[in-house]
C-alpha cells in the first residue's frame, strides 16, 4: 500500500480502481457502494442538521456515487432531491445500476431547467476524475445555479471543473465547501485554481486489497510540518558557529538594500551559522544598524567578491540585485564559484539572459521569472505548474521553487514536493527574498539540496500562517521573522 501523504494523478487513480475491481470480481460495484456510503458519512459529520439534500449527478460514474449517497439519505429519512443533466441518463453499467436502485427506494431524478430548489447542503456528482475541459451549455449553467445558491457544497472526489491533475480551472467550477476524496489523495487539488474551489479536502481511503496497489506510485508528496522534525534535529551540546554554516547573500541595488537585508536575517533567524552580506556602499550602514550580527562588505565591483566567496558555504544571490552592469559583474562571479547557490529574483532574469545549467544550485522563480527562464508566458507556467517546475529542473539541471499558491519543489530524476501551507496573505513584495534566505541558511547548515529547498520552502510558508494569525491583508515579510525562529526548532514547536 501506498503512503497516503503522497499525491497522485488521475492515471494512478484509474490504475487503483481497475486493478481492485478485477480483484473483487465485481466489476467496480464494491468501491461505488463504498464511496457512496464514505459521502454519506461525510455530510452526515459536518452538516448533521440537513434535512434537505440536494445532489446533482452526471452521466458518469462520480454520478454513480452521488446516487449511492443519495439512496442513503432516503433511507434515513432525509427530504431528497436529485437532478441531472437533461439528455444525460446514467451511461455507464455501474452509474445504471445506482440510479436504478436509488428509484427502486423511492427516489425521483428530475432535468436541470434553469434553477436549483433550496436545501441544507448541496452534493457535487457531476464530473470526476479526468474531466479536463471547460463545461459547457448547460453543464455550465448547471455549475452557474450551483454556485449561486447559498447552502454548503460537497464535491465528490473532485469539485467539477478543475483539472485533478493541473490544478487549473479551465471554465466555471463548482466551488466547494468540502471535497471527499476517494481512494487517494490528488495531486492537482493543491496547487494553483484548485485552491479556490475545492476547500477542505478529506480522503476516504476505502478498502482496497493490498494486490490492487501493485505497479501503482506517487505523483508528488504531500509536505506538511510533520516533514521538518527529521530534517531539523536538535543542535548537538558542544556544537559551534562553524558547523551551521556560512552564507553569503549578494544584492541590493540602489533602492533595493531591503531586499538583501531581508534575506539575511531570515537565513540567521533559520539557523546560519555565520553570514555575510555583499551590497552597494550606501546600504552599509543601514544595515549595520539593522542587522548587526551580518558582517556587511561594500562591493561597488566584483573585485572584493571572491575573497567573500572562498569564505562561504552557500551564496545566495538575487534579491535586490538588479540587471545593470554592476548586477550583471557580481552574477557572473559568483556563477563560476563552485559553492552551491541559491538563485532568485534579477539573478534569475540575468540567467534567463543567458541561460545554462547550475548543477546543484537552488532557483525560486515566480511565474512570471520562470516564464522568463522557459521563453513562455505565465499563463504557461500555470496551466501546469507540475510540468513548469519539471521542465526548470530538468532544463537548468537544478531543484526549483516554483512559488506560487501550492508551490512545488522539483529536481531531475525525483518525485516533485508540494508544499502544503501559505496564505494569500504572502504575496506581497519581499516575501521570495526571505525565502531565498531561508533555504541558503538550510543548505548551509548541511541538508541536500532538494530537502534544503521543500524544507525551507515549508518553513517559509508555515511562518506565513503563523503570522497571519491576526489576518492576510496586511501580512508583512518581516512579520514572518518571529514565528521562523520558533518553527526552525520544530523539538520545540506545539
């Protein structure tokens, strides 16, 4: 059996539901009832008040499922009403069977005309798995009527319209208040559109055979905080500066002395060692006055820069940088150091410039910065943001951050890592700068590339939660300091 803190796809899940089919004999009928009843169970534990349900089916068999529960609302005495798309009876041996036993308990399936009536909760069984396109006619309107009526929504497995697989929302999609998966968890639910539409995301396992997961594997693993504790043990009693590491972080340009200072203190605040701090000379004193355990250098051209570099563990270069001359010199530099690097913000734009692999370095682009990196639009890089982070790594021979809502860490020749926190309230300038610092700081400090990446990656965005405990809007890079320190110790954090 499979870990279910991983991801999968939609071809995995087909995999799944065939091979456990054929092993049961049933032809499918076993994990339709289960689901079905898994649902049932489901509404009855967050909404046990309804009275009224409300189920809408496709012709499908995540219609099939929607008929399962629904018979099981009838049998318990609950006011049912179902209603399909018009000219799209069950069309699949397993759908037929559930409407027809759902009319034989006394239920009535009526067409969607132009309006829903009122119920307590609503139940999404239109689409399942697979569906990759935009509803349309009155599939749509379906959706549209859906959407417009004020009770809660469960979707069934996938909320209908969003691409299991992508993230994306092509066209309209229901938007849920809770979305029961069955089997496993899917990978496209937690990145990019699907966070907007498909709200808490349970999984009903249901009851396979173990021989049924044979061949099967992950598409992504699921991070979330419990991954920190193995990757950020308690510091050793006699441990000194030296074994935590020296990062060295290059940038601010005129105007931008900001950025640098705020990558800095997040790699001390995440637990480097040493850190110095190469910028433009009249950012020195300011941020000797901010950070004065930063030992600050004044590099108006690369010549003092190498003496930095034999010094460091890891560079960190980017934030604040800019693409001018003085950018441009300090970039190339540091490109042929062989220290490890973590790459990000104008850095990247340099290197989209004049692309070439950085074995072993880190890069942390946005959408927009991997467009650049790709020669494709943003809209691209959304459209599957798995792909887009794959298609980095295997390109620049490097682990990629691909930031964004459900950012994703790849890196050639692995399973991708989703990173399962952040806030809306993390778009905001300079939050990639703390970042950049964070995951130099873990690199420095000994972890692998790819683990100094998800794991700073998920340290950055669950202290984002934990900052925005008093709300998003407003949420500051530096309100994330605080709540870093105490997260980067995760013995020590409830």
């Amino acid at each position: 059996m499979a870990n279910l803190a991983d991801l999968f796809d939609s071809a995995a899940a087909r995999v799944l539901d065939a091979q456990a089919s054929a092993l049961a004999g049933d032809g499918g009928w076993g994990l339709m009832a289960q689901a079905g009843q898994a649902a049932w169970h489901c509404l009855l534990q967050h909404w046990p008040q309804a009275r009224r349900v409300g189920v809408v089916v496709g012709a499908g068999n995540n219609g099939g499922d929607g008929y399962v529960l629904a018979r099981h609302a009838l049998q318990a005495g609950r006011e049912v009403t179902v209603v399909a798309l018009p000219g799209r009876p069950a069309s699949t041996a397993l759908a037929q069977r559930a409407a027809s036993e759902f009319r034989s308990a006394g239920g009535i399936v009526t067409d969607f005309a132009d309006a829903l009536p009122v119920a307590d909760v609503w139940v999404d069984a239109l689409f399942g798995l697979g569906f990759d396109r935009a509803p349309e006619g009155v599939a749509k309107a379906l959706i549209d009527a859906l959407n417009a009526q004020p009770a809660p929504r469960l979707a069934l497995d996938v909320a209908s319209g969003v691409d299991a697989d992508r993230g994306v929302v092509p066209g309209v999609a229901v938007k849920a208040t809770l979305t029961l998966q069955f089997i496993v968890p899917h990978r496209g639910l937690y990145t990019g559109d699907a966070l907007e539409h498909c709200g808490q995301k349970p999984l009903a396992p249901l009851q396979l055979p173990a021989a049924a997961w044979q061949g099967v594997s992950a598409a992504a693993e699921h991070w979330t905080q419990p991954r920190l504790q193995a990757l950020l043990p308690p510091r050793r009693a006699n441990t000194h500066k030296g074994e935590s590491g020296h990062v060295l972080c290059v940038g601010g340009n005129h105007g931008s002395g900001g950025a640098i200072a705020m990558a800095a203190e997040a790699a001390l605040r995440a637990g480097a060692g040493l850190l110095s701090l190469g910028t433009r000379r009249d950012h020195v004193g300011p941020l000797l006055a901010r950070l004065p355990e930063a030992m600050t250098h004044a590099l108006e051209d690369g010549a003092a820069l190498p003496a930095l570099l034999d010094k460091a563990t890891v560079v960190a270069i980017g934030p604040g940088l800019g693409q001018d001359e003085w950018a441009r010199a300090l970039f190339m530099r540091v490109l042929v150091s062989p220290k490890p690097l973590v790459v990000d913000a104008d850095a990247l734009n340099l290197l989209a410039q004049d692309p070439r692999a950085l074995p072993g370095a880190i890069l942390t682009p946005h959408p927009g910065e991997a467009a650049r990196l790709l020669g494709c639009s943003s809209a691209d890089i959304q459209a599957n943001r798995y792909a887009s982070a794959q298609a980095l790594a295997e390109r620049f021979h490097a682990v990629v951050v691909l930031k964004g809502a459900g950012s994703i860490v790849a890196a050639p020749a692995q399973t991708p890592r989703l990173i399962a926190a952040g806030n809306p309230g993390m778009a905001v300038g300079g939050m990639g700068d703390l970042l950049t610092g964070i995951i130099a700081s873990l690199r420095a400090q000994g972890l692998a590339a790819f683990d100094a990446a998800a794991a700073g990656a998920l340290l950055h965005a669950l202290a984002g939660d934990a900052a925005a405990i008093d709300g998003a809007r407003g949420l500051l890079p530096t309100d994330l300091l605080a709540p870093l320190r105490r997260l980067a110790n995760p013995d020590l954090s409830p």
